[in-house]
C-alpha cells in the first residue's frame, strides 16, 4: 500500500484498478456462470427476484438502501470527492459520475445474482429455506462461494481468483481511503507524496 501511494494517483493507483477491477469481475463472471448452473439456483433467484413490495414501507429499508448506496459508492468516505479534484475543469463529471454509478450497480446485481444463486443451491442441498442458509456477507465469501468453488470444474483454479479478488478489492478500497487522508495531509501542511 505504501508503494502503491507514493507511486502516486496515476502511477500507483490508477494502475492497481486498472489490474485489480478486470480480474475481479472476470473471477466473479466464472462463479456467477457456475453458481446459475447449480441444482437449486432456480430457488435462489426466485427469492432474488420476488418483491416483497411490503417490505418498502418499512423505513429501515430506506435507511439501510441510501447507507448502501452512500458508501457503496465511496461518497460516504470523500474517496469521489478526493479523487475529482485530480480531474481536469472541463471533465465530463455527469457522464463519469453516471458510468460510475452504473458500473457499481450492475456489479452489484451480478453479485446478487450469483449470491442468491448459491443460496438456492445450498437450501436444496441442507433441505432448508433460503433465507435460512447464511446469516450475513461474511457468511457468503466464507461459506457460500467456497461451497460452489467446490462444485466448479477448475474449483482450485476459480477458487485461487475469487480470493485473489476478494484480496485485490480489499487493496483498492484500501487505497482509496488512504488517498483521502494523504489528500488532506498533502494540501494542509504542503508536503510532497513520498513524505
């Protein structure tokens, strides 16, 4: 993380999402593609799909969408705000700030795809409802997916990618949030990057 700082914006983190976004949304393709193929996805997307049109009358579900979507798109932590202030005046904002948005949001309903997929194929499996095979995200990278990562032709190979990713989000998110904080250290005390 540190080299990757110092190299700076374009050098150290521009190269490492550069690196980082493809191999995971590529490892994150192959287990979707697997995960919808399993005995019982079926049921898991059903429930995915299903409204509960109840459930949005409820004020925490309000509460808890725009807390998602806050920090899910790095407004919550400044990391947007840092990072436009490296662009240029005449920088399309709308049109990166909607490509953006999209982005994150179809890479999160892929996730949910894939997600619910291998619920489905767990409650068939433990012969139990989907909303009873795992208790929170957690549960999901660390039970879920190694549970279709060994179902999967190339499992240690998928395995190895999905991991790797989780690793390589985890790096860029990191980075992310350090850059607010060398941002602010750097523009109020007028240090250079290195320091």
């Amino acid at each position: 993380v540190i080299i990757i700082m110092v190299a700076g914006v374009e050098k150290g983190i521009g190269l490492t999402a550069v690196v980082g976004i493809p191999v995971l949304v590529v490892a994150f393709v192959a287990l979707v593609i697997r995960a919808v193929m399993l005995p019982g996805a079926a049921v898991g997307l059903e429930a995915f799909f299903a409204p509960d049109w109840q459930a949005l009358t409820h004020a925490g579900v309000w509460a808890a969408a725009f807390g998602h979507i806050f920090f899910s798109l790095s407004i919550g932590f400044g990391i947007m705000i840092t990072y436009s202030s490296y662009v240029d005046k005449d920088t399309d904002m709308t049109g990166s700030g909607t490509v953006v948005a999209l982005s994150n949001s179809s890479f999160e309903l892929l996730a949910g795809i894939g997600v619910f997929a291998a619920l489905g194929f767990m409650a068939q499996t433990n012969g139990v409802e989907v909303s009873d095979v795992v208790d929170d995200g957690v549960g999901l990278a660390f039970i879920g997916f190694p549970a279709i990562i060994n179902e999967a032709p190339w499992g240690a190979f998928i395995g190895v990618m999905f991991f790797g990713s989780l690793v390589l989000a985890g790096l860029t998110s990191l980075v992310s949030v350090i850059e607010v904080v060398i941002s602010a250290v750097r523009d109020k005390f007028d240090l250079s990057r290195p320091v």
